[in-house]
C-alpha cells in the first residue's frame, strides 16, 4: 500500500468505510495515524474495533484533527459534515488528497490526472495501456480500477494515471499533476452544484489550477477560453491541434479497433499528447493505440461472427452516452431499452441515419418503438435474449449488433455490468450456434 510518514502522528477521522475508506484506514494505520473511522453500517465498523477508535465525526470534537476522510459520494453542498469540519476548521478532504501529501515520499514519479464529463475513463485506461505497452512502470486509480493507497508505490521512473471525477477534485487540496487533461465540460452531476454549471466547471477545472510552473496541461480550446484556469508559468497544448502536431493523423484510426467514433478519436489524441509529453515515441504510441482493447461495456467490442461485429456499450445508460457509439458504426442493428432517464432520443436523434434496425427492451421499449417507428425498421423484443436472437438473424456482413440502451438497467437487472455481461453470454451462444 501507498503510506507517508506525513501522516505519523496525525488525526484523521475517516466517514465512510466502503473500498476506498478502507484502504484509507489501513494506509493511515500503516503510517502511524491516529484514526477515528464510522460507516451507518454496524458490519463495516466491526473489523476496527480494537484498531480505531469507532464513533460518527458528526458528534465528535474534531479539534486538532488533520482531516476529514470522506467518499467522494458524499454530497459537500448537503451533507452536515462539510458544516461541523468548518467549525473546527478542520479539512474534509479524499484519498486522492492523502496520495497528494505522499507524493514527495514516494521514488521520483509522474503524475497524470485526467478529467472531463465525457470520455475520462477510457482516455484513462488508454494512457495506462499505452505506458504499460512501451515498458513504462505505471498504475491507474482515481474513479478508475482499485484505490490509489491500496496499491504499490511504483519504482523510480513510474507513472501514476489517475482518472478524476468533480467530486474527487472538490476534496482535493494539493494534487500537483505533471500532467493535467480536462477533455470537456458539458452540464452533468448539477445537483452537488446547486444547479450552477459554472461551479461544475470551476471544479473541474481546478485540477488545472493546483499545478505549477513548468508542468503540462491538456484542454480542448473553447473549454481553455472560458475557464482560464491555467496556473501561472504551466505548458499548455490545446486538443484539436495535437493530431496535426504529432505525426499520427487521424486516417490512423482504422487500425485501433476500440477507439472508434469522433470521440473516441478525441480521447486518443489527449493520450497521443500525454504520452508525447512523457517523452514515448511515436511509435510507442502507435503500439498502444493498436493494442487496446477497451473498458468493459464501453464500446467494447465482444465478437464478430460470419462478418458482423458485436459491440457492448451497455454503459450507455442516457441518450448522451449511446449517441457518440452510434457515430461510430454504419449499418447498426441497434438494441435499445431499459429505464428511461429522460424523455426522447435526445442528442442519438442526429446518429439514426447509422442505424439500418431497432430492436427494443424493457420498461422504455415501446415508447422508443413509438419514437423510431416510420424512422428506421424496429422489433419491440422485451428482453434482451430476443433482441439479440432477432438482431443475428436479420444481420449482415459488415453490420454491426450494438447494446447500446441510452437507458438505466435497473428494470431488468442488477446494473449495466449485469445487462453488459449477459449480453456477452447470448453473443457466445450465436458464435455456437454458427460453428
């Protein structure tokens, strides 16, 4: 586990005792802390008795305290923990913010930290693959794969990727990237914001704002004019212009079989430009870029069978989400369905001209029959096993069977890695079928 000596000594209490609070704990321990740990949840506060001391921050005099610890799911515009840190003038802060204060004690390293409302992950995962490909040491955490104190320091020369959400940012005080991506803003997650875009913005962007002199900073223009958030005397490079600057051209996206569509072509040039600026070859790069395969459920291509493609996007859980999965295919059998979040086809209304058929599930299948009805061919299938059934049987060579619901999953299953992954079990059964 990652562990400083900055904390030996120190009082933190920890609010929150799932995964990460956890490895928080033990991190905090490991380093000689002093920690006051609670969760609502008995069986969770029953491995720290005898360890911790055990009670809720809320009611405890926090005077002397280093810090709060809390999970990033904590609403600071809301909950009471915000308000009764202040009074002691105490910081609640987030693992990442511990990691921060670690950071000196840990062998000579990098940092990237990558942000966005769109798009984070996977440029997250691709940075990490990319560098793993070219032999570089380096781990992924964040909003990502497993709590950054839960995992090893790197040796000398490694690079920490770490994917960022607004809610981790917000409890961060002290994260000085060498090198900071916000890959876009557009109005999500409003209600920890009061409803005020540009507090969202502003947090975001402050990712930007906590670097200093000399280190490397990636925004798209527009976001850069506006936001003007840069530290004083950082490096930064714009978005758009990196395809034309770095001899990989966009043509080149043929080749990376999981990095398909507009934005996908986006988040590899923000990796392209990180991996540039970390001093990797073009064609260290152009490995990587070849190599990667994908998220689980993010576009993530499952199987091609008697020349169609089958893709699972069930991570497209809003319109939002599923529209860039339908810019990236021509002729797409399109399942679609679930718990609707939101009126309308929203902004897949541009992309139908990709969909040849539809063939929709769930709670929300016959209002978007209704909506695609006269537009494009569409089955209303109920359930995902038919949907998959009827999409095989009408598919042809060089068309693509896409899961891309626009919809939450829960109607039907436990959440989107469940849809996702059944989906992958009904592809296995045609790829069966056709041997």
């Amino acid at each position: 586990m990652i562990t400083s000596p900055a904390w030996k000594d120190k009082k933190y209490a920890v609010l929150g005792l799932a995964r990460s609070g956890r490895a928080t704990v033990e991190a905090l321990l490991a380093a000689g802390a002093d920690v006051l740990v609670w969760d609502d949840r008995a069986e969770a506060r029953e491995p720290y008795a005898g360890r911790c001391a055990i009670a809720d921050p809320l009611e405890a005099d926090l005077t002397g305290y280093a810090g709060v610890v809390v999970s990033p799911g904590v609403p600071l515009n809301t909950h009471p923990i915000k308000r009764h840190a202040d009074n002691f003038g105490v910081p609640v802060i987030g693992d990442i913010e511990l990691f921060a204060l670690a950071m000196g004690d840990l062998p000579p390293h990098k940092v990237v930290g990558i942000t966005g409302t769109n798009g984070k992950s996977t440029t997250t995962a691709l940075v990490h693959h990319i560098l793993k490909t070219a032999g570089v040491p380096t781990t992924m955490g964040g909003n990502i794969g497993l709590p950054i104190l839960e995992q090893e320091p790197l040796p000398e020369g490694g690079v920490y990727v770490l994917e960022l959400s607004s809610y981790q940012i917000d409890l961060t005080y002290s994260l000085d990237c060498d090198v900071a991506v916000l890959l876009n803003i557009t109005p999500d997650h409003l209600d920890r914001y009061d409803g005020d875009f540009a507090k969202y913005a502003a947090s975001k962007s402050r990712l930007l704002a906590m670097q200093t002199r000399g280190h490397n900073s990636i925004a798209r223009v527009t976001d850069a004019r506006a936001l003007g958030q840069f530290a004083e005397g950082t490096i930064a490079s714009i978005l758009e212009d990196v395809l034309g600057n770095r001899g990989i051209a966009p043509s080149e996206q043929s080749k990376w079989p999981s990095l398909q569509g507009p934005h996908n072509l986006e988040n590899a040039a923000a990796a392209i430009e990180v991996g540039d600026i970390l001093g990797l070859s073009g064609n260290a790069i152009r490995a990587g870029l070849e190599s990667y395969r994908g998220l689980p459920h993010r576009m993530e291509r499952v199987a091609e069978i008697s020349g169609v493609a089958y893709v699972n996007d069930s991570k497209g859980t809003n319109t939002a989400a599923s529209a860039p999965a339908l810019a990236a295919f021509d002729s797409i059998h399109w399942i679609l369905g679930g718990l609707a979040k939101e009126p309308g086809l929203g902004e897949c209304e541009a992309e139908l001209p990709h969909v040849k058929a539809a063939y929709t599930i769930g709670k929300a299948g016959p209002d978007f029959a209704a909506l695609l009805d006269g537009r494009v061919p569409v089955e209303q299938c109920g359930t995902l096993d038919r949907a998959v059934a009827r999409a095989a049987s009408r598919a042809a060579n060089g068309d693509t069977v896409l899961l891309s619901p626009a919809c939450a999953s829960f109607d039907q299953y436990r959440d989107f890695e469940a849809r996702g992954d059944h989906f992958r079990e009904l592809v296995e059964a045609q790829r069966e079928k056709a041997q």
